[in-house]
C-alpha cells in the first residue's frame, strides 16, 4: 500500500506546519506532496521552506508563488502594482530560497504502481486562481476537468476540504495547513491510500497554537508595511474566515477609484460580510 500526506495552503504558517508534522509521525508516509502556496500570507516564509527543504517532498507552485515570481515584471498583471505583500515576503526568502521556488513546476502527474494516477494542481488545470469549490456543479467541473486523463485530480486554492466524484474523477481537496477559512483554526492536510487501485482519502484536522503567527506579525510589523490588507490578512489568522476577499469586493463595487486605506475599515466594519463572499464560505456564519 501506498500513503501520501497531502498538503496545500500553508501560507507560511510554521506553528501549523509544525503540528501538522507531529501528527504525520506515526503513519508511514511514503511520500508528501504539496499542492502550491507554500508561502505568502503568513509570516514565516523563511522558515517554512527551511522545513519542508528537510522533507521528501515533491511541491508545486500556486497563485502565491506566482505573486513573488512575476512581482514586478513584465509577466505581472497591471493591477498587482497595489499589493502590498510580496515586498514584505521578498524580504524574508531572498535570492536562494526564490530561486527554489523558482524552480518549482506548476502541476504534477503522480503514477504509482498500485492506485490510479493523479493530477496535483493549485487551483484548476486550467488557472492557479480558479478554484473548484464544494458548490460547483457537475457541470463546472467536467468543464474545468475537460481534457484531464487522471482520473483522481488533487486540488488546492480554496482551502475548503473536498472529496467528490464526477463523471469519473475523484476530486480532493485537503484544505488548508496555516489559513483556514470555514471557521476551523485548525491545520487541515489529508492522508492518501491506495486500495483496490483506487485512492482513499483520510481527512484530519490538528490544533496548533496560533498565538504564535500573531505575535510574528506583531514582531515583524506586518501591518506597518502592508497595510489594510496587511490588517485583513491578520484578522483572517484571528477569525478562520474570509475577510481580504470581501473587503476587496466591496472597495471595487463602493469606492474603486480611492486608494485602499486604514480608514476605510470602518465603513467596511459595518457591512454583513456575507454579501460580498461566495456561498461556500458562509457554512457555519
């Protein structure tokens, strides 16, 4: 039998990186994958990758990476030039652990002896940004899945656990490992089987001490140089829920044509965040 611990989101979450790991050691796990954004968001890009680096792992890139690889190129899409993150994460991997990341491929095709082959993607094969989310249809996702021969497809992105089958694909989402956003402040990976050539999914949930990222943010001074998103980003670390995504809404539809600030928290405070995210993360509010 093969085991597989999967792993995605980690968002430079080392305390739940770490206690994901301490959960892991009494399974013999063959091999651990990682499905993207294994940095960004969080405060310890650094020290994440110094520990994944003592793992076998095998790692792709997701729509985080991509923010740090294409930051101020010509690959970059014009309206990035307001993020205020990668500056700050820049700062903490510098050249060596870039260029690792650099590296990375953008999917994975698993093809082991005794189960069905996977596809390993971030988001979908079609975008490191478009997710597939428990609402999608059958519909959507055969369209997302057009073309894709493995029949067992590891998906990320969303940080939503899911376990699916549609018109022959087994889909699989882990969740997330540093920021989980359906109200859980616990690490979420999955464990992999294989059985009767097929895969068999062990989803788990491990607590970890998240105190420790918010005084890293404090002690790095996270919000000082990111700013309102800086500041969202920390209460998503405190709540498990969205609140980047429906802030950024809410500024397109009330106020796109004023820089993003501090000051607009407090209009933003007010409104019911539930109308500015999608259905699948409003499970439990």
């Amino acid at each position: 039998m093969t085991r597989l611990a999967v792993l995605s989101d980690i968002h430079s979450n080392l305390p739940a990186l770490e206690a994901v790991l301490d959960d892991l050691k009494p399974f013999t796990v063959d091999q651990i994958i990682v499905a993207g954004d294994v940095v960004n968001w969080g405060p310890f890009s650094r020290q994440v990758m110094e520990r994944l680096a003592e793992l076998p792992c095998a790692i792709i890139r997701g729509n985080n990476e991509l923010y740090l690889t294409d930051w101020q190129t010509s690959r970059a899409p014009e309206h990035w030039k307001i993020f205020t993150l990668p500056p700050y994460t820049l700062a903490q991997l510098g050249d060596h652990w870039m260029n690792v990341i650099s590296s990375w491929p953008d999917t994975l095709s698993l093809r082991f002896r005794d189960a069905s082959a996977i596809k390993v993607v971030h988001g979908s094969p079609r975008s490191h940004f478009e997710p597939i989310l428990p609402t999608s249809s059958d519909t959507e996702i055969e369209t997302i899945l057009a073309g894709v021969q493995e029949n067992t497809v590891i998906t990320a992105h969303s940080h939503l656990i899911l376990d699916r089958q549609v018109n022959g694909w087994h889909i699989l989402n882990a969740g997330s490992v540093g920021n989980p956003l359906d109200g859980n402040m616990t690490a979420s990976y999955m464990l992999l089987e294989s059985h009767n050539d097929q895969w068999r999914a062990i989803q788990r949930r491990v607590a970890f001490d998240s105190q420790r990222v918010l005084d890293e943010f404090e002690r790095t001074h996270f919000i000082e140089q990111c700013g309102v998103v800086g500041h969202l980003v920390v209460q998503e670390y405190r709540s498990a829920r969205l609140e980047v995504l429906p802030f950024l809404e809410w500024w397109r539809k009330h106020c796109p044509d004023e820089p993003q600030s501090m000051a607009m928290l407090e209009p933003f405070s007010k409104v019911d965040k539930r109308d500015y995210m999608p259905p699948a993360y409003q499970v439990g509010m």
